[in-house]
C-alpha cells in the first residue's frame, strides 16, 4: 500500500515527470524451490493474489481458491514486452553472488505473484499455483507484497509500460521435508540466520538493476 500512494502521489504531482523515465521496483522475494536462492526474476506479468475468492476448503473438495467473478482481469498486469526483452538482453551475463550449498542462481523472466499477504507453506503455495494457472499466466516464479500496487497506480496514470519489476530470491515459499511452515520462514528448526540469502537475493538484485539504470543513462 505504500509503495503504491508513493507511486500515485509521483505521478499525479506538478513537480515531477515521469514520461521518459524507467521505473523500476527493486527488492527481494520468495520462490518456489526450483528457483535457485540469489536468483534475479524480471517480470513480466505481476498477478495480485488478493484479487481472488476464498471459500471454505471442504466444499465439493474442488481448490478454495477461485479468481474473483466481479473484478475479471483487473489483478493481472502484463508488462511491456519490448522493455522486459531489453532488460533480459542486458541481463543475460551478470555476475550473481551464490550462497553456500545453493545450486548457481540464475536471470530469469516470468511471472510475479503479489499480495498484502505474507503466507508460507506447501498448501498456500499449491494454491497460488492454482490460481496464477487460471489467471494464465503460470507458472509464477516469485511472490513479493508490493508490485501490483504499484504497477496498478502506474496503469491509472498511463505510465505502466515505462515499469520493471526487479526481485532477488531470498527464500523458498514453502518448508523442506520434515520441516513445519514456520520453522521454515522463522528458521527455528536449525536456529540458523536467513541473513545471508536475504543479503546476497537484495545485492543481486540491484546489481541487475544498476545495469539497466547504467544502460539507460548512457543511453
């Protein structure tokens, strides 16, 4: 919600252009287990996963989970392919800072799921799954909890195609076998510290996004 009112508040103030600028969101995200920790995802469609219908899990045993009939497609943002290929291009040999026992991380491009709510565990994520499946936009490769707010308020003031989602993988979205959800997210299974992941999924984050800041300036 906050980087959206700051976005809104950019775009709508007399004292500020935006019309030739890139506007990037920068930070790191959760992933499903595939995705190599210190991994660097560019989106190029953001999924907000509030916009959906929950009903109670026992009904019909279909998925609790259905996109929701009166908002259609509104939840969906997909990015201005010409800007997410430029910035794959610039990406494609960047230098990635690995973690320890990790497989290489690595540049991808796909799908960003976004919500307010910060969530963790198998179920959830089989969900989400789900979900980004109906919205056709599968499979998603990282969950964040700012980037469709702030593509929202961009769309509303005609600036969206001029915007970049940029997010490092600092931590997979559901527990190892054996571990329980929150021993997973909170690290109380091991006591072990996610300060690593955290800072090496932000550092090569903004490494790949100083790179397209440096190209665009040169430019």
């Amino acid at each position: 919600m906050a980087a959206a009112t700051t976005t809104a508040a950019l775009c709508a103030s007399e004292k500020v252009s935006l019309e030739n600028s890139l506007i990037l969101s920068v930070g790191i995200a959760g992933a499903p287990p595939e995705v190599p920790i210190g991994s660097v995802v560019v989106a190029d469609s953001i999924v907000d996963w509030d916009d959906k219908c929950r009903f109670d899990p026992t009904e019909d045993n279909a998925t609790p989970i259905e996109t929701d009939p009166y908002t259609g497609d509104q939840g969906v943002f997909d990015l201005d392919t010409h800007r997410v290929s430029w910035a794959e291009s610039l990406s494609e040999d960047s230098q990635l800072t690995e973690v320890s026992g990790e497989p290489k991380p690595t540049v991808d491009i796909g799908t960003n799921v976004c919500a307010d709510e910060l969530w963790h565990g198998q179920a959830v994520a089989e969900h989400v799954a789900q979900f980004v499946s109906k919205r056709q936009r599968e499979p998603y490769l990282v969950t964040e909890m700012e980037d469709s707010g702030t593509v929202a308020a961009l769309d509303r003031f005609g600036l969206a195609d001029q915007y970049l989602s940029i997010r490092g993988v600092s931590n997979h979205d559901r527990p190892k076998p054996g571990e329980s959800g929150r021993e997973s997210l909170l690290h109380t299974s091991s006591g072990a510290s996610n300060k690593s992941s955290y800072t090496v999924g932000l550092e090569n984050a903004v490494s790949v996004a100083s790179n397209l800041v440096a190209n665009e300036i040169t430019d």
